[in-house]
C-alpha cells in the first residue's frame, strides 16, 4: 500500500502507446491457410492454447519451411492485452528459426511493447495475459517437432510471468534467510504480477505455491539448523564434555598445522568465566617462545574454536 | 467526442437541482449541528426536511431510525458487525445466511466475519438468479441464525430479489432480516411496511445524489452497536459530525427519485429496452434474466466469442461507458460470482458487459451507443477464434 494505491482504477492508464496501438490495428491478425502455407513452399503449423471457458484463448499460425518461419497470424479471444502481446509475438518471430522462436518469453514480448525502456508496457495484474503469447510458442513448437510440450521446459518454473524456477526461489530463500512471500517476490519478482503462483485461489491454478515453497524450505532449513544445532550447544555443555569437544576441534583443525613446524600445544585448565570458556594452553615444541605464539598461532587457535563451537571462547596460553 | 454514459449501477450523474440545495451549506450555513448557538441550530430545519424526505422515500416510520453513513458499505458493516458483536460474539446465535451474488459490501464483511468465529451460509441463486423463499427456508433457524442478508437486487444482473416474502419468512422465525437495497432505491418502489425487513442499506449517488453519504434504516426497538463509537450524533448509533450538504443533497434526491419511479418504469424501461432488442438482434448475444424480473435501467449482455474487458475497452474508445463483471478486468480470473452462482455457461463467464441507464439518459444517447456495440462486436468478432460468422 502507498499513496498511489489510494485512487482505483488505473488499469488503461497503465497501458503503452503500443499496446494501446496494437490492441486497435493489430498487424499479423487472421489465419493461414493450407493454400497460403502451400504457396511459400512451407508447412502449416496450427496450435490452440488456452480456452474460452477459462477467459483467454489463442490459436496461432504459422508457416515453417525448413526449420524457418516465414509467416505468423492469430486470432485471440481475450482482452486488449493478449491482443496486443499476441501481435507483437507474431512480430518477433517472423524470420527466426523454430529454436530461436522458442527462446522468446513473454518478458521479452512485454519488453518489445514498451514506449520508454524503464516503464512497463503493460500492468503487473496484465502480466499473465502475456503469458499465452510465450505458451502458444511452445504449444506450436510441440506441434512442430511432434514432441510433448513438457519435454521443451528445462526447469520447473514457479512464476509463469516472471519466468522464475523452483531452483532459484529456493536458493534466494535459503541464502537470504527470507521468511515471507513478499521477501521473495522483492528478490526475484516471482509473484510480483497477476499473484497467481502465491497461493491457491488466484487467477488460475497452479502446481506450485510459492507459500508452500516457503514453508517448505523453510521447514528444510530448521531441520538442518536443529542438526548442527546439537553439535552446537556448547555453552551448555559441562567443563569435561567442554573439554572433550575443545580437544576435537585443536585435534582436528589445530595439531596438524603446528606439528608441521615441529609445535604443539596442550590444554591445561578450562574454567568459565564471566560467561566466557576460557582455555589455557602451553604451547610445546617448535611453538614455544615462537614471536607469533601470543599473537597471530593463538589467533589462529582461538578462530578455530569461536567459529567451531562458540564465539564466547578464550584461550590464554600460560 | 460526446461521451454516453451507460454504468449507472457504479454511480450516477448528481441531479444539477440536488447541486444547488446543498450549495448553501459550504460557506453559510457551515455550523455544526450539534453545537448550541445558531451556527449550529439554523441547519436544523433543513436537517429535518431531509429526514422526512428519507422517510417518506422508503415509508419509515417515525419511531424507526434512519441512520445517516458515510456510505453503503459502512451501513452493511454496522449491521453485519453488531450482529456478531451482539449475538454471535455471545453465543446466542451463530450464523449469518446471506447469498453467493451480494456485493463485496457485504460478502466481504462476512469473510471476515468467518475469521471472527462467525458460521456464514452462502446461498444459490436458482436458475432465474435470485435467492426464493423455498430455498431460504431450508437454510434457517430460529436457534442458530442471527442474520439474513439479502439484496434487493442485484449490481450486475439487476434482477429483483423478493424481499418482501423474504423478510416475512424471517419476521415468522424471529430471525433478523436485512437488505442492501443500493441498486433498488430510485429504481423500484422500496416500502418498508410492505416488506417487513429489520435493516435495510442505501447510498447516495446511486440516485443521482452525492457520493461519501449513505444510510441504514434500523426498524423501531432493535439494537445496534456502533460501527464508528463518538459523540451522540445519530443518538449516539453513529458518531461523528454529519456532513449537513451530503445529509440535504441525499434527501432532495431521494425525493426526486421517488417522484421519479414512474418515469423509470416507463420512458428508462423503454429505452433500455430498446438498446436490448438491438443487442438480441445480433447473433450470439444473449442478456441475463427475464426484463419483467429486472430493475428498469439494466442489461447484462454476454457476446459470443467477445471477451468482457476487450469489449468495454472498445467502447470506452468509441465514448461509450460500460462495465464487466469479466474476470480479466479484476484481480480474480474467477467467473463473475452471479454467472457461477446463475449455473450459466462458464464462458459466458468471461464474456458479460453490463450497460445501466438513468433518467438522464436520452433516446438519441442510446441510438449512438446502439451503433457503436455492433460496431465494437463486428470488430472483436474478427479477432476471435471463435467468431460467430
């Protein structure tokens, strides 16, 4: 909510100079006919996407002469805005071969119908209507190569009008520790236009939710944070399981490097103070009386121990 | 371009002679009518005749209280929350029956009503697109319901609900009954006598007066908890200072309109009729309801292969304004609730324009707009898959 939310209404307002231009003299309306295709030498490819009854359908056509489109119509039962996305598809994949047709998304459509490249030709709530221009190439696509229009999808995506994967709504949540819809819809843009993918009940019907990724990976991330959680607690350990835990990390971590100079060191005493673990340490070998042993080595020690167990950890050589 | 206003259901022009009686109240008689010097007692007696110009518009009588609002919406929220603060909130009872086609007004109230522990039942329309009394008597108890409500009739289909046995049916279980009667006042006679209802909401700029003020009338002796909690304005059901111009404005409207009701009966009904039969005579069109069951100024078309907002968009350009209930045009690609709820074929669904007349619109008007609709549907039909040849 802001102040431009305040007033209703602004729909039409929002719609470019092109989108307005093409809903009105749209360029590649109408059909190919076999003859027509049969005349260019090239094949007819008819594809339906979409349907009345769920308020957008769109059947384009195009004629493809080896692997090449020469030609593309449709015809459009929906609103000005999938008009107008249908007629600048058309447009941009007449003399591109079905591969690179395919390439096309509706961003890239939404984009070609924009007057100024930073303002959007078309509403976010309008986004979805697009998206049958991106469909219907896939669909056509399919029918080309008589492959199953599944098959030409790489990855699973989430938001249709956005073109944002399963893969990197789960990674931005994982990696920004983001705990609501409006947090991952800010980093990717997933959600950010007709809302559909956010949660049942939307435009249309999903497979994917993005509140159900996210409670779902969110529930991912608890499991694995309560695992390394047990490894953790170290500040409520006793002195002894302290100790034990103090000489894995020096065992693992710590020894080796020092016994390649020819040092060690060993644990004499741990106490906890002011809610600290302090551990004192006599260094042996090479390391006694090194210049960099209450310096830089017990830096090094003391890193290992804070980021391995707790920051809260002291050592003091003696 | 001379533009035709056919939405009359979303709002309607402000009668010019409403404009001039509420003129007066911005810079003289500017006091506020509850303070003790002349300021404030002066607008009094316009303050009155507004009032019995409300009364008298939907026949209340002068023990009943008709509470001034700032809109429709605010009147169906005051009823719908005190009934759950009054009845359900304490157990007495626990539901609210109301229907699947009330505007959001009131469906919406009742949504959240649901989060608030509230049982709402939302009712079917039957094939003709109204809630009957045979279908309202199976969903009540004396026990359990709280609330019943119903409109008069409806923003989209315009088609007239029968209140009157409605509200009897309720009045003979001793079940509250109350009404949004927005699309019915100053489109057909609206009596409160007639048709026992307990609560019934209006608004303003539905019949050409002011936008920002509505009212609820709450029949004699029955309790309200307020919505809005302030001074003792409203007797202390609806505080905050009245706005005095919207008060008079509202009631010379109401008064116009009243008078006006004969004329939309016959002249408004004519012309919508006639817009009506030129829409039936293109192929494929279809318009929902019988005209009988219908307020007088209303039509909801459904054009064969025409999706609703390319339709309304193509209009807009040719300087005719309607509305859609088509799902594109709104946040929800879900149908139209009143087309689900009609049991009409879903594609109709995403189809439907809605055309509303008032009686400021004129003959000529609705020949240019007659003109421009098959021009619109010649145009669109072009572009469809699906066009009917």
């Amino acid at each position: 909510m802001a102040k431009s939310d305040l007033i209703g209404g602004t729909l039409w307002e929002s719609y470019s100079g092109k989108v307005n231009d093409r809903m009105l003299h749209p360029r590649h309306l109408g059909e190919i006919t076999a003859a027509d295709a049969a005349k260019l030498g090239a094949r007819l490819v008819v594809a339906d996407w979409g349907a009345e009854v769920c308020g957008d359908a769109i059947r384009a056509f195009w004629a493809v002469q080896d692997g090449k489109i020469l030609d593309a119509k449709f015809k459009t039962f929906g609103c000005g805005t999938a008009i107008a996305s249908s007629d600048m598809m058309c447009e941009m994949i007449i003399g591109k071969t079905v591969d690179e047709a395919m390439k096309i998304t509706n961003i890239d459509v939404e984009r070609a119908l924009r007057d100024v490249d930073d303002t959007a030709s078309i509403p976010p709530q309008k986004m979805h209507c697009s998206v049958m221009a991106y469909d219907v190439i896939r669909k056509a696509v399919s029918e080309y190569k008589g492959v199953d229009m599944d098959s030409l999808e790489e990855e699973q995506i989430v938001c249709q009008c956005a073109r944002v994967s399963l893969r990197t709504v789960k990674d931005v949540i994982r990696v920004n520790d983001l705990r609501t819809v409006e947090d991952i819809t800010r980093y990717t843009k997933a959600g950010a236009f007709c809302k559909s993918c956010i949660r049942p009940g939307g435009h249309e019907s999903r497979k994917l939710y993005l509140v159900d990724i996210l409670a779902e990976t969110r529930a991912e991330m608890e499991r694995a944070a309560e695992k390394s959680g047990q490894q953790k607690s170290f500040a409520a350990l006793g002195l002894l399981q302290k100790h034990s835990a103090v000489e894995k990390v020096l065992d693992e971590k710590v020894r080796p490097n020092l016994l390649k100079d020819g040092g060690n060191l060993e644990v004499i005493d741990m106490k906890d103070a002011d809610g600290f673990t302090d551990v004192y340490i006599k260094y042996l070998g090479a390391c006694k009386g090194c210049p960099s042993a209450s310096v830089g080595t017990l830096d090094y020690i003391e890193g290992f121990l804070k980021s391995d167990l707790d920051p809260k950890i002291r050592v003091l050589p003696i | 371009m001379e533009r035709i206003y056919l939405d009359n259901n979303a709002t309607t022009i402000l009668d010019p002679r409403v404009k001039e009686a509420m003129e007066p109240f911005w810079c003289q008689l500017y006091g506020n009518p509850n303070s003790l010097h002349t300021f404030g007692t002066e607008v009094h007696p316009y303050m009155r005749l507004a009032f019995d110009r409300l009364y008298a518009g939907i026949h209340a009588r002068d023990a009943d209280d008709i509470l001034i609002t700032g809109c429709a919406t605010e009147s169906n929220n005051t009823v719908l929350q005190s009934v759950w603060y009054d009845l359900i909130r304490t157990g007495k009872r626990s539901e609210i029956v109301t229907t699947q086609v009330e505007h959001p007004a009131v469906s919406n109230t009742c949504r959240f009503l649901e989060t608030m522990g509230a049982k709402v039942i939302y009712l079917p329309v039957n094939a003709a697109g109204i809630v009957d009394a045979q279908i309202l008597k199976r969903h009540i108890h004396p026990d359990r319901t709280a609330l019943v409500s119903i409109m008069w009739a409806n923003n989209e289909t315009g088609l007239i609900f029968p209140v009157k046995e409605l509200a009897t049916l309720c009045r003979e279980n001793g079940i509250l009954f109350h009404t949004d009667a927005v699309q019915a006042v100053g489109k057909v006679p609206v009596d409160v006598q007639d048709a026992p209802v307990d609560f019934l909401s209006f608004s303003g700029h539905k019949f050409h007066g002011p936008k920002g003020v509505g009212a609820l009338y709450v029949r004699k002796g029955l309790k309200i908890t307020p919505l809005l909690h302030g001074g003792e304005q409203m007797g202390g059901r609806r505080g905050g200072t009245v706005n005095v111009a919207f008060l008079v404005g509202m009631g010379l409207a109401m008064e116009l309109a009243v008078e006006s009701l004969p004329h939309e009966q016959t002249e408004v009904r004519r012309l919508r009729d006639r817009l009506e039969d030129a829409l039936l005579s293109v192929e494929g069109v279809a318009v929902i309801g019988s005209r009988e069951d219908r307020t007088p100024n209303t039509i909801l078309t459904s054009v064969k292969g025409v999706e609703g907002e390319a339709m309304i968009w193509d209009l807009n350009r040719q300087g005719v304004a309607a509305s859609t209930g088509s799902a594109c045009a709104s946040e929800s690609l879900e149908p139209n609730p009143t087309f689900v709820a009609m049991c009409l074929d879903s594609e109709l669904a995403h189809t439907g324009v809605r055309l509303s007349l008032s009686r400021f619109t004129t003959g000529a008007e609705i020949d240019e707009a007659i003109a421009a609709i098959r021009s619109s549907v010649a145009r669109l039909r072009t572009i469809s898959p699906s066009a009917v040849s």
